[in-house]
C-alpha cells in the first residue's frame, strides 16, 4: 500500500497536480516528509496539507479488526483448512477436529512412550477409506530410528477398524498406502524432502510423517550454531512443504537432558551407548524438547507426551486455540487410549515440563520391543 498512486488517491485535483509537479507520486514518498517540510514543498496552507495527508494515510493504513474479528478469522480459517481426526475424542475437540492440515505438528516427549504408536495409528486414519472417516489417500513415513513397525500397524488397525481389516486382501491394501522411508544421514533426509515435494500432489498424498527430527540432525551436529543454520533450512523447507500441500504434518522430537556442566544429552544418545534410563529421578530432572527455541517457534501444535507417578499424560502444550490441558492415556492393542476426555488445565511451569517418572519404557505387543 506504501507504494499505492497518490494520483489514484481521490485527492481534490489542485492538490492532486500539486504533488505531481513536485515529483512526489507514491503515499510512501508524501508521508515520509513533516507537514512543515510538505507545506515548504508544496507551497500551500498547513490547512491543505494537515487535510492531504489525513487522506492519504486513511487510504494506505490497513482496516482496524477487534480481538474477536481476529480470533473468528483464525478459527473460520483452521475449520476451511481442514484436519486429520485422530479418533481421541478430548484432544480432537481440544484441538477444534484433530491435527490441523497446512502446519507442523510435534509429538514430543522420551523414548518409549508412545510417540511411534501416535504416528502409526495417525497414518493408518489418513489411508481409510472416507466412508470410513478417512482421508482416503496415501502416507509418506520418513522412519529415521528404524522404529516403524507394519507388524504394530496391521494389529492397531484390526482391533481400531475390525470391520475394514477383517476383508480379505485389505490389510495389505491399506499398508501397500504407506511409503516408509529410511534416511541414514540429514544429506539423505534432505535430498528425500525435495523429492517429496514434487510428489505429494502426484500421489495423492495426505499426511507426512518424519520421526524423528531429532535423530537426524544430532546425528551429524553439536549444539553449536552449525547446527542451527542447517536446521533452520529444513525448518523453513518443511513449513513450505505443509502450506503447499495444504496436508498434516507430523514431526516427532526427542527430549534432553541439561546436565550440571552445562552440556546436553539425548535420550536415545544415552540408549546407544549401552547405558540406561533406569534412574527416573536423575533424567527426569532438567528434561525439555530437543531442537531448540527455533524449532519450538516453527511448529503451530506442540503435543507433549510423559509420564508421571507410573500415569501417563498427553499434554496440548502449544496451540492457537486450544488452552494448555493434560490428558491421561493408556496404550492398548489398539494405540494410544485417553482415560478420559475432558482434560486436566495446566497452568504455570507445567505447561512446558516434560516429566519421565515411574513407568516402564518397555511395551510388549506380541513380544514386540515398540515405542
């Protein structure tokens, strides 16, 4: 608007020829001089110019809009762009119908407790059938802890939807939907994004699915700024992946621990090296999201998955319309399960802690080691 035609403006046509003469032909180029240095310019009354320039910047200044205009606006756009239900009935009303389409969403939290079975059962909604609930289309899986299992997937598919798995031949159907890829290295991880981008119209897909970021990225950085410049590319990429597509997309991301020297220590770095997580007390203390504060500001949802006093919790840490509440959940044969529906207000630091107490990281699902 800064550049907008004073001719164009509906001055009076004496002032309008005036600005003209004087080479002064943008609203940028008349409102960044004084009314004093305008009236110098110009050679006319303060009265004329006062009475110009109160036009030109009603012309140029963008419409006032209330709180609630705005907070309407969001939420008309969030229900026009559509979701992904994740048949949890608490956290899909929470979150106004289930993960939004066009923006990142983050599963985060330790390893083992449920974030690998979110996005399973997250992928096989996207690939039913609509008549079904569905979005009826296909699934990229970038698997990048080698932790997908289609064996998990089949089981938490039969015992959610008996009705479309027990059909002969559609099992297979709907896990021949699913393209999981297995980037070793961030280089592969990036080349495979560009691939992806091209793709996801061409094949019909609904959901992306990367899990997990964190894996990634430390695979081949420290802490230090190298690292977050890569990041930022990819976190600049992935967003212009997810409005694009107009599709969910899914990002799991680990925890870390600050230790007293001022280092940081992932949790599946702990696993690699052979030691444990056995003592809850000392990892649980210090625990945040891996990644950064770059990262943190990227993503529009930020689901947060812990476990406290042998409970575990999902919690809507982050989103634009939903306050922060804590859901408690069990994982069954069929996927993640909330105990209830109505949700638990956090306030205060609870929001953004992330607790690793009193639970097993060890689920067994037909003798399956699973996440």
């Amino acid at each position: 608007m800064a550049n907008k035609l004073i001719s164009e403006m509906g001055l009076p046509t004496s002032i309008a020829n005036i600005f003209a003469a004087r080479n002064i032909t943008t609203a940028k180029e008349a409102l960044s001089l004084t009314e004093f240095e305008l009236m110098e310019l110009l050679d006319v009354g303060m009265a004329r110019v006062t009475s110009a320039v109160a036009h030109i910047s009603e012309i140029v200044s963008p419409p006032t809009q209330t709180a609630l205009s705005l907070m309407e606006q969001r939420v008309q756009n969030e229900y026009m762009a559509g979701h992904l239900p994740t048949r949890l009935k608490g956290l899909d009303e929470a979150l106004g119908g289930g993960i939004p389409f066009g923006v990142l969403t983050e599963l985060v939290g330790p390893p083992g407790i449920g974030k690998t079975q979110f996005c399973l059962k997250l992928s096989l909604l996207a690939s039913l059938p609509a008549s079904y609930g569905g979005l009826d289309g296909r699934v990229i899986y970038i698997d990048a802890e080698s932790k997908f299992s289609s064996r998990r997937m089949i089981e938490i598919g039969s015992k959610s939807f008996p009705e479309i798995f027990h059909v002969e031949g559609m099992a297979k159907e709907m896990a021949g939907r699913i393209l999981v890829l297995r980037p070793t290295s961030l280089s592969e991880f990036t080349e495979s994004l560009q691939h992806i981008k091209i793709s996801l119209l061409q094949n019909h897909v609904k959901l992306l699915v990367i899990d997990s970021m964190a894996a990634l990225v430390t695979g081949e950085y420290d802490q230090g700024p190298t690292r977050q410049h890569s990041l930022g590319w990819h976190i600049s990429f992935i967003k212009s992946v997810a409005e694009f597509s107009r599709i969910p997309i899914v990002v799991t991301n680990q925890v870390r621990s600050q230790s007293h020297d001022g280092t940081s220590q992932y949790s599946f770095q702990v696993e690699s090296r052979g030691e444990t997580v056995d003592d809850h007390t000392r990892f649980d203390s210090h625990l945040v999201a891996a990644l950064g504060i770059h990262w943190a500001h990227a993503v529009t949802i930020r689901l947060v998955l812990e476990a406290k006093a042998g409970q575990r919790f999902l919690k809507v840490a982050k989103s634009p319309i939903s306050p922060p509440l804590a859901f408690p959940f069990n994982i069954t044969p069929s996927g993640i399960s909330l105990l209830n529906d109505e949700g638990i207000e956090m306030k205060g630091p609870q929001i953004s802690t992330i607790h690793y107490q009193g639970h097993e990281d060890i689920i067994n699902f037909d003798s399956e080691r699973l996440q």
